[in-house]
C-alpha cells in the first residue's frame, strides 16, 4: 500500500510500523478526529474465492471485530472501528506507545526482566484475561508479541479475536485438513497441538510460558526443532524457573509452574486466581522480589543472564505427534528466531508507535536533565533508573488493587528519589507527584492532592508546555480535588480553562475532550444549574456515541449522567427510560452482575419510587440485594445502599414496621463499617426517624432528628443545605408534639441561614 492510501476517506496511512502473516499494521491519522491511530490491514481477499465464501467470511470478520470492539478494559488494546476497503479488511485500534514483551527481552539483550516487572505483568495479563474470560472470549494466541507495555507502565493484551479470523479468512499457516491455524508453537498448550477442546484455561498455559519466558529470558521448551518443542509442551514437565534463575521468589514459581499443568483442570480454575493469589502473596510479603511497600529490592549486583537451556526433552518413537505437525518451523519466539525461519523484513510491534520514554514513569537514560543551576546534570546509572522505574511500576500495581495508602507511600518514595537524580522537572519526576496526588485524592485527601497536581501541573507546563497532554491532564485533576473540596466555582473556572485548550489542540470530539465536557456538566448540577447540566450531558452523550459509539462505557456514564439530571429536574419518566436503556446496554457490553449495571439498574428503582411504582420498585430493589450481596458481600456500601432503598420503598406501601426494622439494621452496618458520621450512615440514621415519625413515636423521632442535625452541622457546617434541612426535619417534629413556638423559631433560623450563607454545591445523594 501505499503511503497516500486513504482507507475510506477518513484513515490516512502514514507509515508501516509491522507486518506479519496476516498483513500490516500502519500508523494512521484519523481525519475526521484529528488523531493519530493503529490500522491493521488483513491480507486482501483475491478474486480467486468464489463470492458465496467471501460473503461468509465478511460476515464472520464483522462478528469477530465487534467482539474486540466490545472488549473495554485497561488491559486490552480498544479497537475503535472496522470494515472492508477495495477488498481489504482493515481494524483502527488505538496506537500504543510502548514496547511489546518480545522487544523489552531484545532491549534487555536477551536477559530476563527484572523480578518486579515480570510479576507486575503477570498481574495485569491475569486481569485482562480475567475479563475477557467472562466475557466467554478465548485469545488462542498469547505471546510475548501480542502483549505491550505502554509509557505509563499499563500492559495491554492485543489481537483478541485476530487469531479466530486468521484461521477462518485463511491468514495463518493452516498445516493439514484439521481445522488448526497453527501459532507460534513455543507458547502452544499441549490441547491445541492435540487438536483437542480448546477454552480459556489454554490462555492461562500460554500465558505461562510467556511468563516464564520474561522471568528466565528464554521459554520453557526453548529448541530450533519444531518437533522437540511441541513434544515438550505435550509430554515433558518444564525446568523448574529457579534452576535457571535463583533470585526468581518460590511462590512466583510454583504459580507459572501451575498454569503449565498439562491437563487443563490442573490449572487454575481462571484468571482471576492467578490474580487473586499474587495479590495474596504480595500482602504476604512472599513474593521476593518485592518488597512490602511494593518497591524493589535494592541489588548490588545486576540481573544475571538466563543460564542456557538443556536440550533435555527426548522425542519419542513412534513419534505421536498430528500430521500437520511434520515439516514445520518453530517460528519467531521472543528470544530470538531458529535458523528454520528468519525473521520477516518488517518485524511486527503489535499496533504500537516507537517507543520514546519520556513521561509517566519510563525513563530515558540517554536524555540529559538541566540542573537547578542550569547545567547538564550527569544522567544516573542506567540501573539506578530502571529500579526507579521498576517501583513506580509496583505503585501502578498497588493502585489497581485498591491499596492506595501503600501506593501512596511507594510513588512518595519514588518521587523523592526522582527529583534527586533527575531534578524537579524532569517528567519522570512530575509523573511520580502526579500518581502521589492521585493517591491522595483517592484516600479523601483532597487538599493535600491539590498542592500536588498543582505542582505536578506548574512544572509540566514549564517542561513540555501549557497545551500539552499531560499538562492538561494534570489541569483538570486540579479542578476534580477543587470540586472533592466544594470549591465547585473554581472547578468550573478550572474546566472550562481546560475545555477551551482541549478544543482549540485536540478538536471538539477528541475523547479527552469529551471527558473534560463530561466533568464540567457533571460539576455544573453540583452548582444547582442542573438545565446547564443536562444540556452539556445530553450534547457529550450524542458526542461520544458517534464518536466511541453508542455501547462505549464513557458514553454509557454520560447518558447515566444525563439521567440523574433528569431526575433532579422533577422528569422522573424520561429519567428512568434513560437508566432502563443504559442498563440494557451495560448488560450486553459488561454483564448482568457488573458493578456500573447494577448501578444504573439502582437508579432506576429512585425514578420508580419517585413515579408512585413502589411494588415495582420493592420488586427490583430486593433482587439487586441479592445480587449484590453475592457479588460483592453483605457490608459492602453498594449492598447496604440497595437495602437503603428497600426500606424506603416499604415505607412508601405503608409497610412501616418492616421500613424501620430494615433502616435500622442498614444503620447498625453502616456505623460499623462507614463510621458514625459518614454521610450514608446519617442518611440511614434520617430514616429511622422517618419510620419512627410514621409510627406516631415522635418524642423519639425528635432525638433522632436531632443527633444527625448535630452530626451534619458539625461535619459539613451549619449552613451546608443537608444540616439546613435536617433542621427542619427538626422543626416539622416539633410541630407534631405540639411545640409549634419552638418549631418556628427553629424554622426562622433556617431561613436566615439560607438568606446569608455562602453558596455551596447543592447535595444529591445518589
């Protein structure tokens, strides 16, 4: 192709960054967004297929791609669009910047990665996998070369569904009438050489040996003959990982060694074990390599090359292996290509860019840093940044689980030591205070991760400029802690400063700027000018639905923004035709049990409530208890805001000795597991009170009124709108036992608060 080609009048081809046996991969711009993306150009179809087989095939190239399309996670490559020009198919991914795993290895000259990398990996793998598994897609082709590693640490599995069209459209080596488009036969399970029954537990044997291949520096069965390698995987136990590599942790081991189980059931059970159990023994400190902090070991010495591997396996006679087997090459493996098969002209990167290593915790060894005195400062041992960049790495990790204060501690640590080797502007530096305040926000810090993203934002655009991503990335977390904060006017100055700049570098549908949109509406209701709001989010919804269509999960949390600003408008039909729609599609793309379906299908019991339908209501709310409390047990705050919403729809049928029981066990929980004075407790702590109110026992009722009045004055301030009306809960009390003097002192109290308070957000519990 050449390099003018225009794919469809809207992808134009730049330059040729792989090529593989099922065609080319270039890095594109997409005209009508202004951006720069990966296009993967399928081998074209000849006229020599009869028409009814390429229709087939067409058909079946549309089904697989909106598979990958509907694939949305971290970890896997997002595929953007897809179809067919002149006879080629072709699919847009996203364009990486980074390096695939088989590359790292040629970079790290054959050497096996460091130990905390190598687990890092082998998390992210586990939980991309863990996802696509549920989503009851198999990749059948894991490799070093189809797993990347971006700029900012993420690892992304890509060509989910390539290797199902290469089998079908015929791009692979298809070796005998057995229906088996063969891979790369060093990361094969013994299954597939089989030709047996192939499901996702084959994924977690080639993820094994891709991790054993970065842990030791070559893959388990590492022979120039096809034969040999395939007789390895299907009836020799691999060396165990020490043997080759001693600093390797045993526990790490054992793992690896458990998804290269011969038989399938031996593995584990799926992904989400092999996650499950890293992260258990990370909080264990077992795994060696790293420490409890999440950070690496210092070392004295570096890591030492793989010892070379034994030729041990022993073929057997007759040899027992299927006849499309014979004859074959071994193919490129990540350490390097036997002497059957050179490597083709083009080697293939696996839809990335080149990679530059200049932000978010990848350094450039070979890029000097001005000093604060304005000389050269002498760029540190290659070593010293690889460790650095090793525990940021861990940090990203610990983040992914959750464990914010550890990442907190690990990123603090790495930034300080940063900006001692590298100087306070160096962008690995202020990508390390950026992760800091990120983690600050996250632990409800949000002051303290303020100061951070200013800083983080100061020197960015003193470094790479006022209009650069990352600039305005940490721009717009300034105006997210401002609004954690209530500083809501200065958030909306903040985001629309940050809009204006996105728009005016990237385009008015660039997906960054479309998210900045999203924050701004999204801080508009918190202002109380919820028209704004729900205009700006309805403009975004329609926005991202033709740009990242519309089942993309970022246009599924607009459309169930523009619903809640429905719902604060008094239009409760139009709101819950909103939520019954972005559930329907959370469903298809996500699943019936994921957290953002329940979510929404939540929503959707207030509009009910609020639509005088308590029955149906009562009805959805009991069977999102139960599924909740499957998924993600009895205390968690999703579940106790789900029996929140029971009870009160048992008050609403009159039911209210059965509401005030239900609010009082979810109160009891929620002190417990929130605090006192968490606001969801106060709200559960509100509606005790009620029930008691409906009961005819105000003298109680009134204590109870009184106490969250109390909490909420002393936690938000005496004139925030959710103490103001407490107080007049407090009033309304008063009235009913007969104490109408004090009930309306109370009330002109709250009114004159109202007159002379400062304006705040408005507050819709959700």
């Amino acid at each position: 192709m050449a390099d003018t080609r225009l794919i469809q009048g809207r992808y134009q081809l730049l330059d040729l960054i792989g090529r593989g046996g099922m065609g080319e991969v270039w890095r594109a711009r997409d005209e009508s967004l202004g951006r720069h993306v990966a296009v993967k150009c399928l081998k074209p179809m000849g006229p020599h297929h009869e028409q009814s087989y390429l229709r087939v095939l067409r058909e079946r190239f549309r089904r697989e791609a909106r598979v990958a399309a509907a694939l949305q996670h971290r970890g896997i490559t997002v595929v953007h669009d897809f179809g067919e020009s002149e006879g080629v198919l072709y699919l847009v991914m996203e364009l990486l910047d980074g390096h695939n795993l088989s590359q790292l290895l040629e970079d790290n000259r054959q050497r096996p990665l460091p130990v905390p990398e190598v687990v890092d990996i082998a998390e992210q793998v586990g939980a991309a996998l863990a996802y696509t598994h549920r989503q009851s897609v198999v990749h059948r082709d894991l490799k070093p070369a189809n797993i990347m590693r971006v700029a900012d640490g993420t690892v992304k599995i890509c060509d989910f569904g390539i290797a199902r069209l290469g089998h079908d459209i015929g791009f692979t080596s298809r070796l005998t009438g057995t229906g088996i488009a063969m891979g790369t036969p060093h990361y094969m399970s013994p299954e597939q050489i089989g030709g047996g029954n192939v499901d996702h537990r084959s994924d977690l044997y080639s993820l094994g040996c891709v991790l054993y291949e970065i842990a030791t520096g070559a893959p388990p069965f590492d022979m120039d003959d096809a034969w040999g390698v395939l007789v390895g995987h299907r009836d020799t136990q691999p060396e165990p990982l020490r043997e080759r590599r001693p600093e390797l942790p045993e526990d790490f081991e054992r793992i690896v060694l458990d998804l290269l189980a011969k038989e399938p059931e031996d593995r584990p059970d799926d992904a989400g074990e092999l996650v499950r159990r890293i992260a258990r023994l990370r909080a264990a400190g077992r795994l060696g390599g790293v420490r409890g902090d999440g950070s690496a070991p210092h070392r004295t010495l570096p890591e030492g090359r793989a010892r070379p591997v034994r030729a041990s396996v022993r073929l057997p006679e007759p040899p027992r292996l299927p006849g499309w087997a014979r004859n074959m090459t071994t193919g490129s493996k990540a350490a390097g290509t036997g002497p059957l098969q050179p490597p083709p002209p083009h080697p293939a990167v696996a839809l990335t860019g080149s990679w530059t290593g200049a932000w978010n915790g990848v350094t450039d060894p070979r890029r000097p840093t001005p000093s604060a005195t304005g000389t050269e400062r002498p760029p540190p041992p290659p070593e010293v940044l690889a460790e650095l960049a090793s525990r940021h790495s861990a940090g990203l990790s610990l983040a992914r689980l959750g464990r914010w204060d550890e990442a907190g501690k690990v990123h603090r640590g790495v930034a300080a030591e940063r900006e001692h080797v590298l100087g306070p502007d160096h962008p690995d530096t202020l990508a390390s205070r950026y992760e800091v305040a990120f983690t600050l926000s996250r632990l409800g810090r949000p002051a303290d991760a303020l100061r951070e993203y200013a800083q983080a934002a100061d020197g960015r655009e003193r470094v790479l400029g006022p209009d650069h991503p990352d600039t305005l990335a940490a721009r717009q977390e300034t105006a997210y802690v401002l609004g954690q904060l209530g500083r809501h006017f200065e958030a909306h100055q903040v985001y629309a400063d940050v809009l204006a700049d996105r728009e005016r570098t990237m385009g008015a549908d660039h997906p960054d700027t479309l998210r900045c949109r999203h924050n701004l509406a999204y801080n508009l209701s918190r202002l109380g000018r919820l028209e704004d709001s729900y205009r700006m989010a309805r403009d975004v919804a329609a926005a991202r639905a033709r740009v990242l269509g519309a089942d993309h999960p970022d246009t599924l949390v607009t459309r169930y923004e523009v619903g809640y600003a429905l719902g604060q408008l008094g239009r409760w039909a139009e709101a819950l035709h909103t939520y019954h729609e972005v559930a329907a599609a959370r469903v298809r793309a996500l699943g019936a049990d994921h957290p953002d379906t329940l979510a929404a299908r939540y929503e959707a019991g207030i509009c009910l409530g609020r639509l005088g339908r308590s029955a149906e209501a009562l009805e959805l709310y009991r069977d999102l208890v139960e599924v909740r409390t499957r998924a993600q047990g009895p205390d968690h705050p999703d579940t106790l805001r789900a029996r929140h919403g029971l009870g009160v729809n048992l008050g609403r049928l009159g039911r209210w000795e059965e509401a005030l029981a239900e609010s009082r066990d979810v109160c009891a929980i929620r002190v417990r597991v929130l605090g006192p004075d968490h606001p969801d407790t106060l709200v559960s702590r509100r509606e005790v009170a009620v029930g008691l109110g409906w009961l005819g026992r105000w003298t109680d009722a009134l204590a109870v009124y009184r106490d969250v009045a109390q909490a909420r004055q002393r936690v938000l301030g005496a004139d925030h709108p959710d103490a103001l009306a407490s107080r007049n809960d407090e009033a309304h009390c008063l009235e009913q036992l007969g104490r109408s003097a004090e009930a309306h002192e109370l009330y002109r109290q709250v009114a004159a608060l109202r007159q002379t308070r400062s304006p705040h957000a408005v507050h819709h519990p959700r």
